[in-house]
C-alpha cells in the first residue's frame, strides 16, 4: 500500500512539473534592437525576422528553446523572441483583452506622425505596400474601441488612415501614403500610446539637399570574405570602395555619413543604433560575395521591403553597365542593415571575391572608381524618377 502510494505521489509531482514547465511567463522586451522571428528556421543570415519592436512590449511565453522564446502575440500568432530581449516579470497580470482608444494624426517639420492609444505596450509588424503606397501595422492582442480620429492639417505625407479589426485579437492600421516611393517610418511607444512616425519625401530631391550614409562591410576582427587567389581580404576592399563612393557622392554636393573610415569593428547592432541616430535620407552598404563555386561571378543589389526596392533597381541596373554578369536584385533578404524600415537601404555586393575575374577587378582602383561613379548614376536616375512622382 506504501508503494503504491509513493507512486501516487511521485505521479502528482511530475504532473506538476509538467504543468509549471508549460505554463505561460509573463514579461516584456528590453535590451537593444530586440527583434522577432517568425520561426526556428535559420541559414548563415539567421532565422526569417518578422520585425524588431520597442523595449517594454508585454509578451506571453509559452515555450522555449537553447536561445529562443516562443511568445504567444494573439490567439492565432505566434513568434519567436532572443531570450536576451526578454525581462521576465513574474507580477504582470495578463488582462482578458485589451482595448484600441483615440487617434491623433500631425505633422512636424520633417515627419508625420500617427499616434493610437492603448491599454497597454502591445507587440505589432508592420508591412510595406506599393500601388499605391501604404503601411500597414498589426498591433497584436488589441480589441477595437476606437470611434473617433483627429486628423491635422500639418500632416503632409499621410494621405488617409483607418483600421480594421481582422482578426478578434488583431486590430489592423492602414496609412495611405500621398507619394508613390517609401522613404521610411519608425514604430515606437510614448507610454502607452503607440507611434507611426512617417519620414515625408523631401522638398528637393536632389542629391545637395540629400543625407546619405554609406557602409563598408564588415571591418576590424570581422574580415569578410578573402581572395580565391591573392588572398585579399573584403574589409579591406569595401572600405577603399566606401571612400571612392564618399568622394563621388561629396562631388554631387551631397552630405555624406560613413559608418566607418577605418579599420574598425562594429556589430550589426553598433551600426544599425548609430544609423538611426544619423538618420540618412538613404543608406548603400559595400560588400563583395563570395561562393563555393570559383565560377560563379557578377554584381547584385539586395533589399528587405518591398518599399525600398526602387533604389536598388536603379542602382543594379547602373553597376551592369561596368560589364559585369547579372548575379541579381534580390528582396526579402534578412541581412541585418536591410532591416531597419526608417530610410530607403541598398546592400551592393559589387562582385565574388570567390571568382578569379572578379577578383582582379576589386584589386583595380579604377574600378573602384568606376562602382562609385555607378552607384551614384543609379541613385540620381532613382531621383530623378521619384520626382517625377
């Protein structure tokens, strides 16, 4: 009889294990950038980010990995969160809903701003989307209980705003954009009050009245790629191309920012947090490829929304007429700086250290020249189009 009832007790106790293991803990996002994915798929870039959010968001936890968190966003979604960005705070109470209020819709000097209040700091994403111009932003866990929008006459970008609630825990937001190209927009909170912060296109479009930031890849302890031949290394190549595209950009009168103009290590977070405090009208990061295949060679232009395509467009089509092979112009991808939704972003891997062609011409300082001179080219044809919009 003992035994069995030890047993008994020895049952109830894993059940109970077994119960607080997986039960949900509660708490919200700190340190810098933190940022969620959509799930633990993962390549040399890291796994698919759904968006980076704001310090204090209130998040569920319901599972986790070695490094991950599985958060619960509504009852339908679920992401995953950097356990390093996640303050665990076991005295939060969890409210069965919570509740959208009034909107206020202005204008500054250089922005416009849409502010949506809250019950509490709730997560969200935000998309890009073009024909016409929009953004759109899903606040996680939020109820509608908005019934009025003061919209002021100082905003200049917004063209419209409006909400729908999509799902019963996913409200939607809607900004009509009154240009056709995205020049960018950040998401925060004040308190509880959720802000869409929309950079407006410039009065002037030409590159004099332009902020550009220009980016050499990697730097200091972080090499890059190396030479399939000569052995030279991509930090030291991106950033003898980074100051000929500085030269260039500061022959058109342009103000230039650089992320580096030595041979320093930065991180991505390093880069991205400075950036945003720079706040360029566009930024161009320099890199050059590299494959396991020698053959493969020719020049590429990246970005991450879809927003922000027209640039790099542009851009590549300029750098295929320094006679280099198509390698593409290629979205959706999750390298670190095309992340960042506030300005317009190109990452150029002008061509693969990993090809001995290719790699005979990033030797050559005339062709360094001659990326910068069609890197600017494809910006200024960019311009051009967006001021004829």
């Amino acid at each position: 009889m003992l035994r069995f009832f030890c047993l008994a007790l020895i049952i109830h106790s894993v059940s109970l294990q077994a119960q607080n293991a997986t039960a949900p803990i509660t708490g919200k996002t700190s340190g810098e950038l933190p940022y969620l994915e959509y799930g633990l798929g993962s390549d040399r870039l890291g796994g698919a980010k759904m968006t980076y959010l704001d310090t204090g968001i209130l998040l569920t936890v319901v599972d986790s990995t070695i490094l991950n968190y599985k958060v619960q966003l509504s009852s339908g979604h679920q992401a995953y969160l950097p356990k390093v960005n996640f303050l665990r705070n076991d005295s939060l109470r969890l409210s069965p809903y919570y509740l959208t209020s009034n909107w206020k819709v202005w204008g500054d000097e250089r922005y416009d701003y849409v502010q949506l209040s809250l019950d509490e700091k709730l997560p969200y994403r935000s998309m890009q989307l073009i024909n016409p111009s929009r953004i759109v932003v899903d606040v996680y866990g939020a109820t509608c209980n908005t019934n009025w929008i003061t919209q002021l006459s100082s905003a200049a970008e917004v063209k419209n705003v409006y909400h729908e609630q999509t799902e019963d825990d996913v409200f939607r937001i809607t900004i009509e954009l009154k240009h056709a190209q995205h020049w960018g927009y950040h998401i925060y909170y004040l308190d509880k009050k959720l802000v869409i912060r929309v950079k407006r296109q410039p009065r002037d479009t030409d590159l004099r009245y332009l902020r550009v930031a220009v980016d050499a890849g990697h730097g200091g302890e972080n090499t890059g790629a190396t030479g399939v031949k000569t052995k030279i290394r991509e930090k030291d190549y991106t950033l003898l191309m980074a100051k000929e595209l500085k030269q260039s950009l500061l022959e058109e009168n342009a103000r230039v920012f650089m992320t580096r103009e030595k041979d320093t290590t930065l991180s991505m977070t390093e880069r991205i947090l400075t950036l945003q405090q720079e706040d360029p009208d566009f930024m161009i990061s320099i890199h050059l490829n590299s494959s396991s295949r020698d053959s493969i060679r020719g020049t590429s232009t990246y970005y991450r929304y879809i927003g922000f395509r027209p640039l790099t467009q542009y851009i590549y089509q300029e750098m295929l007429k320094l006679g280099l092979p198509e390698f593409g112009n290629i979205g959706s991808f999750n390298f670190a700086l095309s992340g960042p939704t506030q300005y317009p972003n190109c990452l150029v891997e002008v061509a693969f250290l990993s090809n001995k062609e290719d790699e005979q011409l990033i030797k050559d300082p005339a062709f360094h020249r001659a990326v910068a001179n069609a890197v600017v080219a494809g910006i200024k044809v960019w311009l051009a189009a967006v001021a004829e919009n």
